[in-house]
C-alpha cells in the first residue's frame, strides 16, 4: 500500500483493515476495521476528508475524492464496485454502488441502497435508504425488500471481509 502524507495529514488505517499492496491513500484519510481498499484504488483526501467506515469494501480502481473541505463518508459495511469515481457527500452504511457508477458533488445514498452499475448520481441528489436506483441520471426504481438486489446489499460486505482476509495472509509478489 502506498500511503502518504499532504499538508500535515496523514492516513490512519485501522490494524484490522486491508488495503491492497496497489492502493494509494493521500491525506486525510481514515479506514476502519475490516475495512478493505482493494487493488488499483486512489483515495485522495488533499482538501477534503475521506471515512471509510468499518467493514466496507472499496473495489479495484475506484477512485475516491470531494469537494473542498467536505468530508466523503462512506458508511459502515458498505460496497463501492470496481471502477467507480465517489465524488458525493455520502455512501449510507450497507450500501452497494455498482460497478463503474460515478456520484458527484453533495450527492447522498441511504443506507442499504444499492446504485446499479454505469448509474450517474447527479450533484447534490438524495437516493432514499432501501431503495434500487438506476439510470443517467439515477433514480430511485424501487424498494430492495424482496428483490434480487437485496441479496447483493446483505452478501457482498462479509464475502469482502473474507475474501480481504485471505489476500492479507495469501497474496505475494512473484519475481519477475
């Protein structure tokens, strides 16, 4: 992991938490426990704060920014998919942001919300708490109870928390 200081902050990653040997965390940046910050993500809080609640999973390339002097929080047990640019207020605790989605400035996702993959979360939109939302620009669709997307929200964070165990004790760099 690359981790490095701006400006007199520094990250604080929880002992507990895994961040892949390819992620890099700039600032003002706090991880906490049995979080996972996954391979190829950039968290780059330089002039704004970044909290990555416990037992969230940040996927591969996303990347992680706000606005100036705002704080991006992003709840406990929640899921940002691969290749996502967070760049809202708020990822509510259990929720789920699908694969290459992209939150702008101010926006908020309520908890156990899940974003479907490719959604554009417009500046400053608020998704209700346990909803499915889609679309450019996303919209809330329907309530989770009871769909397909609710076994997403309730699996995806403890498979995370496991699988980011088994990469802490198992990944190694091969010589070349």
């Amino acid at each position: 992991m690359s981790l490095y200081e701006f400006e007199g902050k520094k990250p604080t990653v929880h002992p507990d938490a895994f961040v892949a040997p390819t992620a890099t965390l700039i600032g003002d940046v706090t991880v906490g426990a049995g979080a996972s910050i996954w391979y190829g993500v950039v968290v780059r809080a330089d002039i704004c704060t970044v909290v990555i609640g416990a037992g969230s999973n940040i996927q591969d390339n996303s990347v992680l920014h706000a606005a100036p002097d705002t704080t991006l929080t992003i709840g406990a047990n929640a899921t940002v998919g691969h290749g996502c640019v967070v760049h809202c207020a708020e990822v509510g605790e259990g929720a789920l942001i699908g694969n290459g989605s992209t939150l702008l400035d101010g926006a908020v996702i309520g908890s156990r919300t899940l974003v479907a993959a490719g959604s554009v979360v417009t500046p400053g939109t608020v998704i209700p708490p346990n909803m499915v939302a889609a679309g450019i620009p996303c919209r809330p669709t329907k309530p989770i109870e009871g769909t397909s997307s609710e076994f997403w929200v309730e699996t995806n964070p403890p498979y995370y928390r496991e699988l980011a165990q088994r990469h802490a004790a198992g990944v190694r760099p091969v010589p070349g």
